[in-house]
C-alpha cells in the first residue's frame, strides 16, 4: 500500500479497507490530514482554522517562522519585517523615469530678469526646487549630484529647475575636481538638462574645498 501510494496509485478504497482491518488508530494523523478536508466540510458544514499538518511540516514552517522565528535566521526575518514596513511607509515617490518638476510653479518677480535674459520669452515657463532626475530620484536645490553633460561627468550643486516649452531644465554650479574625492567650490553657473543628472552624491563643504562621494 505504501509503494502504491509514492507512486500516485492508491485506491480511496485501499485505503477505507485498512481502516476497516486495522482499525482507525493506525492511521497516523500527519499532512496527510488534508486529504479529509473536503469531507469534514461536507459532513460538518464549517471547519476550524487551525494547523493539521505535522509540527515541522514545510507549508506550516514557510509562514510560521516568519512571524516569530528565534533560530539562527531570526536577524534575517527581523531585518525583513523592517525593511516591508518601511516600503510601505515611504511618502517619497519611487524611481521612476519620468523626468519631470515636482511642485512647478510659474515664476516669481525675482527669477523674472533671469528668466528673460537667459530664455528670451518668459512664457510657458515654470519653476521649481525639485524634480525628478534621469536617473528616477528626487534632486533639490542645495543638492550636489553628478551629470554628464558635452560626454563628460561634471559634479556640481543644483539651484534650482525651470520648465521651458515643456523641457525640464536645471540650474547648477559645476565644481572642479582636484584629486581623489576632493572638488573645488565654483560660482559660476550654467543649465543642463534634467535628464543629463543621473544620481545625487553624499557630500561635505569647509569653504570652498569640498568631499564628494560619488556613489
């Protein structure tokens, strides 16, 4: 009866006729119980939740050790849970490759001479502090990220974005590099495409000498 039943070809009736031989006490309730289910529903009407199976059985190990888990992995489960409740808690946007203003406005007074000289026409305009860089994170004003722009990687602080005909636009000051993770402060400013900036960098300023961790 074993053999037959390794090898999917066990009769139900098989296994009512060991029953009736050997009586009830020498089936041994495992996983196996799940083969009753359907028959206690039909004869019951409503079943209680409840583990069925075997103590150590897979299925019931897949989801029970995730919920309080003090083996070798229970670090790993904690850092789990963590990690899914602080997705689900994230008020920032996820990358995305939608570069655009976030929170755009029209100009203001102050950006309008600047608006003017640079752009020609002040119409169909927009500003903001924010955007969403090339490479699908949110960049502001006061952030030093990194950019390739005429096929090289330039490293400077952004001022702020404008929208012109549709196109984001960012305003940022390029700094020089000296060696190694060290940059020079530079004031001069130009505009680049948004979509050219493509991450944000960790940094630290002492005048104008600069750290910048580029990843």
């Amino acid at each position: 009866m074993l053999r037959k039943a390794t090898q999917g070809g066990l009769d139900p009736a098989a296994l009512r006729g060991a029953l009736a031989n050997y009586g009830a006490e020498y089936w041994v309730p495992k996983n196996h119980m799940t083969m009753h289910l359907p028959e206690f529903l039909s004869r019951h009407g409503r079943l209680l939740s409840c583990f069925v199976h075997e103590r150590k059985h897979k299925l019931v190990k897949r989801f029970a050790n995730n919920m309080k888990d003090t083996s070798r992995s229970y670090e790993a489960t904690v850092l789990r849970e963590t990690l899914a409740a602080q997705f689900l808690a994230m008020q920032d946007e996820l990358p995305q490759g939608d570069v655009r203003l976030i929170g755009k406005r029209r100009w203001t007074k102050a950006m309008a001479s600047l608006i003017r000289d640079v752009f020609g026409n002040s119409d169909g305009v927009f500003q903001a502090q924010a955007a969403l860089h090339g490479g699908g994170f949110r960049c502001s004003h006061g952030d030093v990220v990194r950019a390739k722009h005429a096929q090289e990687h330039v490293v400077g602080m952004i001022h702020f974005h404008v929208e012109v005909d549709g196109l984001p636009l960012t305003c940022m000051s390029p700094w020089s590099h000296v060696a190694d993770h060290m940059y020079r402060v530079k004031h001069e400013s130009f505009f680049i495409n948004t979509a050219c900036i493509l991450s944000a960098c960790i940094w630290s300023r002492k005048g104008d000498d600069a750290i910048v961790l580029l990843e």
